[in-house]
C-alpha cells in the first residue's frame, strides 16, 4: 500500500492532525485518498496569482543570540559584546560572530538586519509574533494560536498544491509553534512529510500493480459519485491524476537526497544541512514555502560553549545553500530567511550565558530577488535596542510577500465572520526591495 501518514495520532495545538496525506490503496467507501486531499487543499485557495517564488524559512529554535551570530559588536563594552569574538566577510567592514566563517564568505549574497525588534520575550508568544505577524501573550499560557503562519496565509492564496507538479505548497520539515492556519482552517495545514510519511514517499510498488490500481481507485469512485449528492466528487479526476503524479513525478524525488549529486549533499554536510538541500530541492519542484527549525538556542549559561555545539552546523549548511542558490540562478525566485522568537540579553549574565531578549532580535536573510550586501539598520551602542528606526516582525511579514506577490492589503474572514488584513501596518524593508 502506499500511503502518506504524519503522526497519525498527534494533533496540532491548531487543532488539526497531523495526519495530513493519506493512502493510494486499501481504497473503499469513506477512504480519504490523496486525490481528496489535493482537491480540498486547492479548492482552499482564493483564486489570486501571485508570483511562483518561494520562502526557505530557518527557524533557529530557543532564541538565538543576535550578537554572537549577525551583530558582535566589538565595540561595546567586554560583558556586552560578542564572547566569541567577529570574523570578517566579504563586505568591507561588516563581522559575524567567530563560529561563522564559511558565512562570512558569501556575506555579500545576503543581507543582515541588525535593527529586528518586537515585544515578546516568551518562546510561544515571541514566536508567534514572528511567524505570524501579531502579539499573542496567552500563548505562553497554553492559549491557541490566533493568526495563520506566513506558510498557511501562501497556501490559502496559492491553493494547497502546485498546479502542475502536485507539490504541497507549505511543508514543515520540522514543527514551529504556530505555524498553522488558525481561522484560516485546516487545508491550509503545513504537509509534515517526517516519519512514515516521508518512509512513504519512496515508490515501491511496480508500474504494472499501480496501475491496476489506478483503474481500481477509477472504479471505485464512479460508485462514490453516484451516490454523492452533494458534488463534492465532481473534478475528481483532475485531482486523481494529480495525486498519482506525485507519487510518479520527480516531484516527489525532491524529499530524497539519493536523486541529488553526492558532492552537493557533502558540500551541506549533515542534519541540517541535509534538510536546507531538501528544501531547496522542493522549492525547486514548486513547493512555495519550507520551514526547517534547528534548535537548541535557549543559552542562558555558558554560551561559548553551547555554540561550539550548535553554530558549526549552522554555518556550513547556510553557507551551503546561499552558494547553490546563486549557483543554480534559483537566488531571484527563493528567499532564505534565518530568525528566531527573539535574541538574547546584551549583557552576559552571571552564568556566562545571555537569557530571553525581544527588544533586538536575530535576523538574516538572502535571496528573493532582493538587494543583497548589506547591513540594515543598526544596534545600540550596547546591542539592546535598534539605533535606527526598528524593524518589526510585520515589516519581515511584508518583504515576504513583496517576494511571494501577495497583496499586502488582503484580507480573510476570522471566526467572528469578519474580514481580517492579515498585515495591518507592516511595510516590505525598504533597503531591500
């Protein structure tokens, strides 16, 4: 049997399962194929067109510290700036931290905004202001999310698979808090390939026996037209066949690394790096936006330490793909962008860590057809709060969808029935567009 299951017994805190995609086979009366979670997925989408571009959104999971990543600042004072010391790039006069020198030599593919700043210094809440766009401070309190992710908001605009190719328009390589649809309702789910669902994604059933039962799910499903009254069946075979062209088409090569030339997956070296490749190799395939998170950067002590651990990773994966990115012209289509919940408190704490910090946050980004090169905005003589004017997570939330083309003015119906922008204030970054 061949079938597409995600955790089947776990459910989001959205509310919807994680079994997003279903069976080819083991087909009868009530089954949900992966032709019906095509047709509903797309029929979730709004009609608008929009750009094919996509979003490769890093999430570095617990709060990653802005100074010894993208702003050491090696001016400031010795307990406020950067323990780790600064690495030059390749743009005159800007430093990384000194874990990130394969970043450092492709800096002017990317863009380091040092001015990222919003409000919430919880893990749930600040990382539902970022991905989302809005403040939600019960989430921290086991509150529900309220607003979709930036992921589901493309998939209700776009329609929950490419039209040509079948790839999902939002995948998760792995959870972020809320990174669901909220009102925006369950088919605009992210598709979560992990687990038996991405064990699945390898076809092993010959031709012959598929399609046998290609004709098997044909017939089964004259019958369920027959006795369906309310037309949900009608256009089946659209979806139909764009469910078996998933399975068939190189499409769905593009969660399998076996397909892609050894010497690039040893060039992105491992964990991470392997699912950057796979996002990238998505992305390329039709996917619209790919979130991967890598966590582990809640460092309230002995920070030197933990990002011998955690940066390395980090820096050969992201320099990996900003370089394949430009290599393979797909830079002006894919935006790459690397934040967190929140940054980490200027000053060293007495643990020789630094604890939770919204006031400046962590963010970087490249690609997208966007202006590469630079430093945005500025920090604070001791890295605390933005020098310039700030930018906020709706700002971040308008640059991507400037690249994905979505009007930033459009709205959907809340679970009050009543339109709702989904960015009130937020300007696309002006140095970057």
């Amino acid at each position: 049997m061949l079938n597409f299951l995600a955790n089947g017994k776990s459910v989001t805190c959205e509310g919807s399962s994680r079994r997003d995609f279903l069976r080819v086979g083991s087909l009868g009366f009530g089954a949900l194929t992966l032709a019906d979670v095509l047709r509903a997925r797309a029929e979730a989408g709004d009609g608008s067109r929009t750009k094919d571009t996509s979003v490769i959104w890093l999430w570095l999971g617990g709060g990653p510290t802005h100074v010894e990543t993208f702003d050491p600042k090696m001016t400031a004072p010795s307990e406020y700036r950067s323990v780790t010391g600064e690495v030059k790039t390749n743009i005159p006069g800007v430093t990384l931290g000194g874990h990130f020198e394969k970043m450092a030599q492709v800096a002017d593919r990317m863009a380091f905004v040092r001015s990222f700043a919003h409000t919430n210094s919880g893990h749930g809440g600040g990382t539902h202001f970022v991905m989302t766009g809005y403040d939600n401070r019960q989430v921290d309190n086991g509150g529900m999310p309220t607003r979709p992710s930036l992921g589901s908001i493309l998939s209700r605009v776009r329609g929950g698979n490419h039209p040509d190719t079948g790839m999902p328009t939002y995948v998760r390589l792995n959870g972020i808090g809320s990174d669901g649809p909220a009102f925006l309702g369950a088919a605009c789910s992210p598709f979560d390939p992990n687990g038996q669902a991405k064990r699945n994604m390898s076809l092993v059933v010959d031709k012959l026996r598929l399609d046998k039962r290609r004709e098997m799910l044909k017939g089964i499903d004259t019958v369920n037209r027959e006795v369906d009254r309310s037309r949900l069946m009608d256009g089946l075979d659209e979806f139909e066949q764009q469910a078996f062209n998933l399975v068939l088409s190189k499409s769905q090569q593009a969660f399998d690394l076996k397909y892609e030339d050894p010497r690039v997956v040893d060039r992105y070296g491992p964990g991470l790096g392997q699912q950057l490749l796979q996002a990238r190799r998505m992305c390329e395939a039709g996917c619209g936006f790919v979130t991967v998170q890598y966590g582990g950067w809640d460092m309230h002590g002995n920070i030197k330490n933990a990002l011998d651990g955690r940066a390395p990773q980090v820096d050969q994966a992201v320099a990996a793909l900003v370089e394949d990115m430009g290599q393979r012209g797909v830079d002006q289509n894919i935006l790459f962008v690397v934040t967190g919940e929140f940054g980490r408190t200027p000053k060293i704490n007495g643990g020789a860590g630094r604890d939770h910090w919204a006031p400046l946050s962590t963010l970087a980004m490249a690609g997208g057809g966007l202006q590469m090169g630079q430093v945005v905005g500025e920090s604070a003589e001791k890295i605390d709060v933005p020098k310039t004017n700030p930018i906020r997570p709706q700002d971040l939330m308008a640059t991507v969808f400037h690249v994905l083309g979505i009007d930033r003015r459009i709205q959907f119906i809340n679970t009050s029935g009543r339109p709702t922008y989904m960015i009130e204030d937020g300007r696309p970054i002006e140095e970057l567009v």
